[in-house]
C-alpha cells in the first residue's frame, strides 16, 4: 500500500510539474493536483506513524527515470 501511495504522489507530481510549466501555477487544475498531493502525503504520514508505533520502520528509497518513478 505504502509503494502505491509513493508512485501515485510521484506520478502526480509529474503531471502538476507539467501543467504549471504550460498553463502557469495558479491553473485550477494545477491546484487540484496539490490537493491531491497533500492528501496523498497525510495517508503516507499516517502508514508511517503506524508503522513505527507497531515497532516496525520502513525506509525507502525513490528512484526516477525519465519517464518512470520505482521504489527499492
């Protein structure tokens, strides 16, 4: 669940990145994806609370390619 939560945020990235350079970054639709964003970031936040509150960290590392975004 957690991985799905990184590559979403980073594909999600990659697209408001895109629309701000193109329509600026006060666009509606740029807005929304930092919403989104930010939602995504507080469910992430939330996974790892959890996690260390059961004893258990997970570290990561984030990796991207041009087109791509993967985790290991």
């Amino acid at each position: 669940m957690r991985d799905v939560l990184l590559e979403k945020i980073e594909l999600l990235r990659q697209r408001m990145v895109n629309m701000g350079l193109e329509f600026g970054l006060d666009h509606p639709e740029v807005l929304e994806y930092s919403m989104q964003i930010d939602q995504l970031h507080n469910e992430l936040n939330q996974i790892d609370h959890n996690l260390s509150k059961a004893g258990r960290k997970k570290t990561y590392r984030f990796y991207l390619t041009e087109n791509n975004a993967f985790f290991a």
